[in-house]
C-alpha cells in the first residue's frame, strides 16, 4: 500500500494527469450545480455585478466555463475571465481569458461557486493522545492513523475546529489550504467584490465525524482517491472569511443562497394567473421561470449553500446591505 495524507491523495485524483477534474465531460458530466441548473443563476451574478458597479467578472473554478458563456449571452461587453487547473475549452467566446490562477489588478466581482470545497485538505482523528493525520491507500480507501498535525495546522485546529474533549474517533478537516487559496483571491482584487458559494459549516457546528465524500455520476460513492469520483468536504467558511479580512477585505457577510438570490431577484414566485389568458406563451415561460428559481432557492436543496460576500476597497452593494443589517 501507497499510504498518502488526504490531501496529497485528493490532490492527484482530482488535478493529476488523470484525474477527476481533468476527465473531457467535465463535473457538470457528474454533478448539478447552481451554474448548470439554470441561467437564472448567471443573470443574479451578473445583476450582483451591475449593484457593485464592476464590469469584469473573475469565474474561479471555472470548470468547462458554463458560467462564463451565459454571462456573455446576458452582456457580451463584460470583460471575463476564467481560472481553472483545466484547459481552457476550446469553444469559449474569443475575449474571454483564461489562466491558472485569479489576475491580479483589475477591479472585478470574483466569483467562485463550489471551487472551496474542491481544494484538497487533510483530515485528523481524535486518538488516545489527541488528534492525528489520517493517511489513506488511493488505489482502496484504505485508512490508518499516522503522526500529529504540524504546528500550523495543529493552531489552525485549535483556532477553528477544536478536538478538546472529543472521543476517540472524531474527526475534524484543516482548512487552512482554503483560507489561504481564498486569502489569495481576495488580495488580488485591488478593489470588488469576492464571493464564494459552497456548502459550509461554521464552528458552532461542525460535524462532529467530519463531512468526506464521494460523488460520481450524481450519486454518493466511497471516497477513493483513485481519480474516478469527486472527493469533497464542506468548508468552514468562517476562517475563510477572517482569512479575506486578513488579506484586505472591508466588509464581509455571510449568508444563505435562498437570502442572496432573492435579494438579487429571484423569488420564485407564480406567475399571474392573467398572465395565462392574455398571452399563453409567455405564461409558460414565466411558468418554466418560476421553478428554475424555485429549486435555486429550495432550502432544501442550492438553496442551502452558504454565500461568503467580502469587499475591497468599497461597500457591500445595495442589495446584499440589509441582509448584512439582519444579521446584526
């Protein structure tokens, strides 16, 4: 057996020559998001920008570049620009770029949707002695317990996700990685608006076993990290976002999907019933509409991704402000 920390296994199955990411269908092959669910997605990203005054738009985990081409069908003059570990596809609209990793210096909206969670990290298990790195066979799933974290990671722990007290089998997920990939973002931006949507978790309520998993083809599998499925953990977007303000962020919000996107205009309401007699058509298509932004909503389901808003150099924008007030 090849024993490998987590997230040097999570690394090479997702990013790898041959990995997960790397496969020519792409995640959207594998699983829906909010991008791939409706274009009502792209039009409350776009309707974001517009409140921020910002007329780029920064699409990190860009994956096969979905978001990217409804934002140009919505307005073809926004500057875009995609950052992926993937190739560039071939079939993106010429103007938009691409690259490895967010520019720097350009005032933009920074939008990463279900990228966090997808930067690999270590997991630990409580044990007798206290917390210790789990190590995993790639090619089975295979785990042992292996030695301590290292001191960055044992003060992020302490910091963000503490095993004091816990029986003998916990489990807790470093996040620093994702602090400091978000961290990074956001210091790119010399002024905007950084967002990041992903299923999250904050210290009040960790999951006490941790949230590893396997996806393949829409369905929950073993977590292998063999490269044939989507090895994912939820994130603690709190340390993230103390990390964006350590990196420059003026304002910063927390908040539902459902709250974000109603607030930008999508409520998911019926049509007028009128609306049906006077013109068929278009009743069907406010009809189709409606349950797009329905399941965009859905508590139950996108709905319940959390939104991480910061701000450089500038305020929340208008319609995200009474939602940082309601939290207050």
């Amino acid at each position: 057996m090849a024993w490998r920390t987590w997230r040097a296994a999570t690394a090479e199955a997702l990013y790898g020559p041959a990995g997960f990411y790397r496969r020519p269908e792409g995640p959207a092959g594998h699983f829906r998001t909010s991008v791939h669910a409706s274009p009502l997605f792209a039009s409350a990203v776009l309707a974001l920008a517009r409140a921020a005054e910002l007329d780029a738009v920064v699409d990190v985990g860009a994956g096969r570049g979905e978001l990217l081409r409804a934002l140009h069908r919505l307005d073809p003059g926004l500057r875009l620009h995609g950052v992926d570990l993937a190739d560039r596809p071939a079939d993106l609209p010429a103007g938009v770029a691409w690259s490895a990793a967010p520019p720097a210096g350009e005032p933009a909206l920074l939008f990463a949707n279900e990228w966090l969670d997808a930067v690999p990290v270590d997991v630990v298990e409580q044990a007798g002695d206290g917390p210790r790195i789990v190590e995993v066979d790639p090619a089975t799933g295979d785990e042992r317990l292996g030695g301590p974290p290292g001191a960055e990671d044992a003060a992020w722990l302490a910091r963000w996700w503490p095993l004091d007290g816990a029986e003998p089998g916990e489990r807790a997920e470093i996040g620093r990685p994702r602090d400091e990939a978000w961290a990074a973002a956001v210091a790119a931006l010399p002024r905007g608006v950084a967002v990041a949507v992903d299923y999250a978790h904050d210290r009040a309520a960790r999951p006490p076993f941790g949230s590893l998993a396997g996806y393949r083809a829409g369905r929950a599998v073993a977590a292998v990290p063999d490269g044939s499925c989507d090895i994912s953990t939820h994130v603690a977007l709190d340390a993230c976002a103390a990390a964006g303000e350590r990196a420059g962020a003026s304002a910063t919000l927390l908040t539902s999907q459902r709250a974000a996107l109603r607030a930008l205009g999508l409520h998911g309401g019926h049509p007028p019933i009128e609306l049906a007699r006077s013109d068929p058509p278009a009743y069907l298509r406010a009809l189709q509409a409606t349950g797009q932004q329905a399941e965009l909503i859905d508590p139950r389901g996108l709905g319940r991704f959390t939104w991480l808003v910061q701000c450089v150099g500038a305020p929340l924008p208008p319609p995200l402000r009474p939602l940082a007030a309601a939290t207050r």
